[in-house]
C-alpha cells in the first residue's frame, strides 16, 4: 500500500505544538508503523511530506503528515498521501527536545 487517501480530521494538536503542524487522516489498512518520507495532494496541489503511521487504536491507525509549505487550514478536506520511502520505525521519545531534534531530521530527508 503506497497510497493513503482520506478526509483530514482534528488531531490533538501536538504537531502544531511542537512547530510541525500536521493533517491527520484516520485509516484501517497502513504499512508498517514508522516515518515515511512522500508526498501529499491536497486542493489539487502537492507537497513533499513527512508522514507518520502511529500504532493502531481500536482497529484504526492514525496517520500524520507534516506538509511541507503549507499552511492553510485542511480540516474536512480531502488528502491523498503518497508513501515513497521509508525513514525508521516508530519510536517514543524520552523528551520533547529530542523528538523535535528528529523531526527536522526526518523532513531533511523529504
């Protein structure tokens, strides 16, 4: 499965507090869990992006997609991720500073 195509719904937020504001989509089949480096179509335009597939949560996944430019408001809007190459496997950080440290990380490689 390369391809994610979903209605962007609320996250927490954490992204956006962080610095890294995402579009989440909630999905019943994903790859594995882990960073992927792809792209995202959204309103006809596409972006490079940083996708995250977090574990499942009562038989979905929650997948999260930092879009590279853009800074609009997706909520309700239709969003196709495009999974191209993956980075490293899901892994929880002792401290915020660190997951912000491997972020940008990531993203260098989008």
């Amino acid at each position: 499965m390369n391809y994610i195509t979903g209605t962007v719904v609320k996250g927490d937020g954490y992204g956006r507090k962080l610095g890294f504001p995402t579009v989440n989509v909630i999905a019943e089949e994903t790859p594995p869990y882990g960073v992927y480096a792809g792209t995202a179509t959204l309103e006809n335009k596409i972006y490079r992006a940083g996708i995250l597939i977090n574990p499942k949560i009562r038989d979905k996944c929650k997948v999260e997609a930092h879009l590279i430019g853009y800074n609009g408001d997706a909520y309700g809007k239709m969003v196709t991720l495009e999974l191209k190459k993956f980075l490293r496997e899901y892994k929880k950080f002792d401290t915020e500073r660190e997951l912000i440290i491997q972020i940008k990380k990531d993203l260098e490689q989008c």
